[in-house]
C-alpha cells in the first residue's frame, strides 16, 4: 500500500496445533502540507503538476525523488541548467511539512556551438542535424537542454555511421562563462576511418542449416542487394539489402524466410565482410480468401481488389 515504513510477520505455534500470525506495522508518517520555496521564474501550479505527492498522503521516499528529478527537468527545459532542487528533511521528519528548496540561478543561453575533431564535414553539413542551436536575438532563445544534447550527439554519432564511419565516437562538453549565463557547447569528434565493402557472404541458416540455398542462387541474392563491393557501408544500405532480400522470399510465399546481417572487420584494412545469414524456411499457398463485416459493398467488389489468390503461393508482402 505504501502507507508502511515496516511490515513484519510472526507465527507462533499453538498447543491445539493451530498457528497464529502476528503482524506488526510501522505506519509511514503523514504529509501535512507540500511547499516551495525560492521559485520566481516557475509559478507554482507548474510546480504541483511534478510532485505526485499531497497534503495527508504517507510519505514515500521514492515519490520524493522522482519529484525532484521532474522539477530539475523542467527548469533545464526553461533553459536553467544550473538549477538546484533540493527537499528540507528536518522539516519533513519533525513537522511532516515536505518542502522544496530550489535554487533558480541564472538561465542559460547557448552563444556558440564548437565541433573539435571534424575532418570530414564541415559545422555547417554537421549542424543541420542538431536541434541544439545558438540564441539568436528576438529569433531563438537558444536555451540549454542537457536531454536534448545528449539526442543530439547520439544523432551525430548516427550521422557518422550511416556515412560508412564505424568506430566513430561522439561526445559533449558544456563550457559556461564567469557570470553562468552563456554556455559554449562543444561536440568531441574521434572520426575513425571509412569502411568499405569489401565482399558479400551468403550462409544458410535455420534447422536444416542450408547450404547452398535452395530457391535462390547466390548469383540471384548478390543482384538484390543495393551495396556493391568497393562502397562505402552504410547502416541504411544493410538494413536495405536485408529487406529486399525478405521480401524477395515473401513474394514466393516463404512467410518464415529470416534474413539478418553481421559485418566481419578484416584485419587492420578499413574494409568489411558482409554477412548474410538466410533461413530461407518452407512455402505457403493461400486457401479460401474470406470476406467478413462488408453490409454495403459486395463480395465481388472487394475480390477485385484483393491481390491474395486461392492456390497459388501466399505473397508475405
């Protein structure tokens, strides 16, 4: 229930044979009243709206927390990164008065944003990807997000790795001036080098442990795949030959045909093997289509629509 610090439990052995059970409570304390205090930039009501906590409920220390950790994110939403929240637990023992002490600071706008270890792109093809931007006067308040940040260079991290970069690393600092009230965002860059393919390798997969696969030739998956040897990698480009490759068994009615991917790094060269395991699994036909729930339009209407034809093989697309 959470309205107990302790709940203990006693069994005692009767002459009867019987057994009787002893529970023995601690009961929270109550909260008589919930406060903040320090607030000017954040009105009160927007401050409740985060406290899950009211007047006459038990305490409970883990409700305590999470309001302070949602109070904190909302000033850092307001641009108050350097906000302090904090809860007066001698009140909060003594007179049960749970009360939260913030200390604002200043708000915290971002002048610039710096990208170190770039050689490859440019701040400007970078920046675009980033929703982290500088104040601009009357245009953009430029406020700081610490969750936004780290967004943002998960984000850059992607960008690096879609462009073939598989042992980029992404990080962030936040450097602020003597008054706290600018902030320099500054975005660590270990590029790493740029893979390439360097050969596609087929392997059948699955209970039967196919190999050589059975519908398709190797000649025939190698012309679905969109990477071609001597490309860049790209996480897109593998994901895409992954499903072009299902699909192509889906057409054929290999409803549990599996394809997944795995890139094999060759020695010290900034190449790759691709891996592509293939379970390719067994055939369906499409039975008897049925039509169910149509009170206005005909069963003949619809089947002229439908492109699943009874007999033939089930197309999983």
């Amino acid at each position: 229930l959470g309205q107990f610090e302790t709940v203990n439990a006693e069994a005692e052995l009767l002459n009867d044979g019987s057994v009787k059970i002893t529970y023995r409570v601690t009961e929270q304390a109550l909260i008589r009243d919930v406060q903040t205090v320090g607030n000017t930039k954040v009105n009160d009501q927007e401050l409740r709206a985060q406290i899950p906590l009211y007047a006459g409920s038990p305490r409970d220390d883990f409700l305590v927390e999470q309001s302070l950790i949602r109070i904190k994110d909302l000033y850092r939403k307001k641009g108050y990164y350097l906000a302090e929240i904090s809860v007066d637990e001698t009140r909060l023992m003594d007179a049960g008065l749970l009360i939260y002490k913030i200390v604002e600071g200043p708000r915290v706008r971002i002048k610039e944003i710096e990208y170190i270890g770039n050689t490859s792109f440019s701040p400007s093809q970078l920046g675009v990807n980033i929703r982290t931007k500088p104040a601009i006067p009357l245009f953009r308040k430029g406020e700081l997000d610490t969750d936004l940040l780290i967004d943002d260079t998960a984000t850059l991290n992607s960008f690096y790795r879609d462009r073939g970069y598989l042992d980029v690393r992404v990080d962030h600092r936040v450097l602020l001036s003597p008054n706290s009230k600018d902030a320099k965002v500054v975005f660590l860059i270990d590029e790493g080098r740029q893979y390439r393919l360097n050969s596609i390798i087929l392997s059948g997969s699955g209970p039967e442990a196919q190999s050589p696969l059975k519908i398709f030739s190797n000649e025939q998956i190698l012309s679905l795949t969109p990477v071609r040897p001597g490309e860049v990698v790209t996480s897109k480009a593998i994901e895409a030959t992954r499903i072009e490759i299902q699909n192509a068994y889906l057409r054929m009615g290999y409803l549990d045909a599996r394809v997944t991917t795995r890139t094999i790094r060759i020695g010290e060269q900034a190449k790759v093997d691709l891996l592509l395991s293939i379970s390719e699994g067994t055939t369906y036909q499409a039975g008897l289509v049925r039509i169910q729930g149509n009170f206005i339009t005909q069963d003949k209407v619809i089947r002229r629509l439908a492109r699943i034809m009874p007999g033939r093989p089930l197309d999983g697309t």
